[in-house]
C-alpha cells in the first residue's frame, strides 16, 4: 500500500460504516500486484463479502461481464434455495445474462 494510505483510509471508513449498518459498494480497479489484497483481507476478516471479477477483451468479451463475474461471485456464498429468495422475480432476467 505504499502511497496509498488515502485510498486504504477510505476503505476502511466504508468498512466501518457498513459494519454499522449503512452498506456500501467500493469497487477497486487498478492493476494486479499494488494493492487490493490488504484492504480485502482486512474487509473478510470482518466477515464483509468480497467479489472479484476481471474483465475480458476481445471479440467475444461483454459488456456485462465484469457484473455477471460479480453476480456470481456473491451468490456463490448461498445454497440454491437462498438464490432464490433473494434473486426473487428476477431470476428469468439474471439468467438471461448467464
């Protein structure tokens, strides 16, 4: 995290809000091998669910993508019983999209 204690200190400020209640959504992009892994350990060893996706490129990549990897990875968490309560009336529209 050298010269990224602002971004980590941020983080952490979502991270304890959250945990109070107020939820939130901090998506990180930035190139692999400067910096995600602290601030998402530190995110799960507060029981916070992390979702990574990656985008892909090429004649085949969608637009949708990274979302679908992110869907995924959330719902990964959950028996087939629980998807369903909480994807609910749009499940035909998530489907849709994997």
């Amino acid at each position: 995290m050298i010269g990224r204690q602002r971004e980590f200190h941020l983080l952490e400020n979502l991270l304890e809000r959250a945990l109070a209640g107020n939820g939130s959504v901090a998506l990180v992009a930035i190139v692999a091998g400067v910096g995600r892994t602290r601030p998402t350990a530190l995110a799960t060893s507060r029981g916070v669910s992390i979702a990574w996706g990656g985008q892909t490129e090429g004649p085949s990549a969608r637009v949708s993508g990274i979302w679908v990897q992110l869907t995924e990875s959330l719902l990964s968490e959950y028996s087939p019983v629980e998807r369903q309560a909480i994807i609910g009336p749009g499940e035909t529209l998530l489907s849709q999209l994997f």
